[in-house]
C-alpha cells in the first residue's frame, strides 16, 4: 500500500548542487517528503526519507529568508525549505515532526493536539498566544512609532509586550514575561525593529528580547515598514502596503498580463493582424509559438508567485517566492471583478484547474491558478472583501 499523503503544496526550496532557490511542489508523506518541479509531474526531482532525520525551527542560517526549517537525514545531508509566512511554516513542521515520531514508534500518523517541545510553562502555547496577541480588539496594538527621524509603521514597543502578557495573565510577572516574549521572538512570531532591538537580538543585551519603550517589535506579517524623509512618489508607493494583511500563500500566475482591447479596436485590427501574422510564421489566433492568446492573457508560461493580500488599500502584492523583499508587481482591488474560471468545457480533467480570473477596474486581466478548490474559493471570497474597502 502507498504512504499516506499528510500535506502538499508549494515550498521555496535550497538546492543541493548551486545552492539556488526555486519553488517546488512538496509532498510529505508518511515515509518522507518528495518535491516536483511543477504540481502536475508524475516523477518527482527528488525524495527525502524522514526515519532517523532530524528537523531545525526557525533555521536562521540565511540572514533576511524568514519561515526556513531544516531537515538534516542520517547521512548528514541537509535540506532547506522555505514558507511564505509563518503559520504555513509552523504547520509544515508540526506534521513533519509527528511524522518522524511515528516512524520512530512504529505508529500510523495521526492528528492529534500535541503540545511544543519546548521548554515552556505548561499553560503556555505559543501559536495560540500568538493568535490572541494579534487580536485586532484585544491584541497587542500595532502603531506608527517615530525615533531618529524615522517612522516605524505596524509596529509596537517590547513594554508594550509585556504589559499586555500580564493583563492577559499568560505570566505571572515581568520576568516570566521576558522569557516568553525572548521564546516568541526565537521561533519567529515576533520581529525585532530598530537597533536597539535588532542589537538585543544580536548578543549585545543581556536579554534577546527588551522590556523597553525605545524598544521596537513588529509581527513578521503585518505590513511593517520604515519610512525616513521621502518624496511625494514613495508616499504614494508606500500607501499600497499600509492595509492590513488578511490573506497570503502561493498561486500560479501567468506570465503575460495586458489590457483588453476595445472590442471596437480589436475588430479593426484584425485583418492587419491576420496579414501579420501569416508572415511571421505564427499560429492562427495566437503568439508566435502558436498557442492561444485569448485576448492577451493565455500563454502557457505559468511562474509560481508568493501572493499578499491586504485591505484598505485593497491591494493583491506578488513576490517571487525564492527571495526578494520588493514586489514584482501589485494588483489594485478597488472595483475589481474575481471569477472562477472553467479550464475545460468538456469536464475533462488537464493541468491548468482551480484557475480565477481577476478583473481590474482599469480592464487588466490576471489568471490566477491555485492548488485546490478550496483554495481557489477561499482566494475568491477574500479578495471581494478586500475589494469593497473603500480605497
């Protein structure tokens, strides 16, 4: 009988040989974790085997790469891989290591509530804690805080931590909450700010973490930026991403995104078109290798892309997934239309399903595809929200 599939989906992804970062499409099963190129390959690049392997989070090897866990085999071979943020890291690792200590047990992999092995107070769970710090009525509160002519936007002081630890009595005391709050920061729920705090978090304080107001702290998905003086162009810019976050992963995205053509235009350019096309070699109604361009946005070069939504502004972010901190692109949601899009109208199963469509109030198409339906209905249902906010 074939091992049980426990998760899958898209992870960032260190190579063994140049040492690159690509996304793949990763499998963990009950025996070990495999990785394809691309969703729909029948053969995967490579296979990890978990018995006896070990698993490090946070890996913090790679300086700015945030959500990286480590897994090392007997054969001290170590393997990266990255998430798009941190509650998809943290339940990647919870099943990995359930997996490891099922074959460590000879058991069946199950899901049950498990407590972190970590050495914490038994009361104290930190993804849950987590949870309610970022209760946006009874959470911490994320403000714009200045200090040496600079604005530290979502944002909130490390005092401020601890005060709210000890009015939610997760800790008894200040020095309890320290402990925690250093545990937080350890496992990448919170991020320091500034350099008193990156320089805590560096070995100069006696405390990682700092029970301090000049001390600043942020969540790794809430928008955070700084901003020094800036032109009028940077404050328009930087307006994109002062919404909140309420929504983030990776889809497919094609490639290729253009404006629809006035249906008026697109007639009249047709013949010219038709008599360009013969003599550069293209297919009948498509690019030059032939394939359909369905008015500029269905050509086959699918790129993986980490996406962020955030409201007001209601803005759709890409990045790619391997590494950079800048956007490739944004998608302004004010007005827009998402719909799911039939791949095949005869209901025969091809690789391109779960595909939608979002339609700019400007006109510009983009084909979105994600892994599952669930996931292409949940995508659709948070981007009409975002998209009635009124910015």
């Amino acid at each position: 009988m074939e091992p049980k599939r426990i998760r899958e989906g898209y992870l960032v992804k260190k190579g063994s040989v140049f040492n690159t970062w690509k996304a793949m499409w990763v499998v963990l099963l009950e025996d070990g974790i495999e990785f394809y190129k691309k969703k729909s390959d029948n053969s995967p690049k490579g296979m990890i085997p978990l018995k006896g392997s070990t698993l490090t989070s946070p890996c913090q090897d790679f300086g700015k790469r945030m959500f990286v866990f480590k897994i090392t085999t007997t054969k001290q071979q170590d393997h990266f891989f990255q998430a798009a943020f941190l509650e998809e890291r943290d339940a990647w690792v919870r099943d990995i290591k359930k997996a490891i200590k099922c074959i460590e047990g000879g058991q069946k992999f199950a899901r049950r509530s498990t407590r972190r092995s970590i050495r914490l107070p038994e009361t104290i769970d930190l993804g849950a804690l987590y949870l309610s710090m970022k209760d946006s009525e009874k959470g911490v509160k994320e403000l714009n805080l200045e200090k040496d002519k600079k604005i530290f936007n979502h944002c909130f002081t490390g005092n401020c931590v601890i005060d709210w630890l000890l009015s939610n009595k997760s800790v008894r005391n200040r020095q309890e909450g320290l402990m925690i709050a250093s545990s937080l920061l350890n496992e990448g729920y919170l991020q320091p700010a500034g350099d008193l705090s990156k320089n805590a978090v560096d070995g100069i304080a006696e405390n990682p973490f700092l029970d301090n107001p000049d001390a600043f702290y942020y969540f790794p998905d809430s928008g955070f930026f700084c901003e020094e003086n800036s032109s009028d162009d940077d404050v328009i810019l930087k307006e994109e991403f002062r919404g909140v976050i309420i929504k983030q992963g990776c889809l497919l995205k094609q490639g290729r995104t253009l404006r629809k053509l006035n249906m008026k235009v697109e007639k009249g350019v047709d013949k010219v078109q038709a008599g360009l096309e013969s003599r550069l070699g293209k297919g009948p109604n498509g690019d030059a290798d032939g394939q359909k361009s369905d008015e500029g946005h269905r050509r086959k070069n699918w790129k993986v892309r980490k996406f962020v939504l955030r409201e007001d502004p209601a803005y759709l972010h890409y990045y790619d997934p391997a590494g950079g901190e800048d956007p490739l692109g944004a998608i302004h949601l004010r007005g827009c239309v998402v719909t799911s899009v039939e791949s095949n109208p005869d209901g025969k199963k091809n690789e391109e399903e779960n595909l939608f469509e979002i339609i700019t109030a400007d006109e510009i198409h983009y084909l979105l595809q994600a892994a599952t339906p669930k996931e292409r209905t949940e995508w659709i249902k948070a981007i009409q929200v975002a998209s009635r906010t009124r910015k």
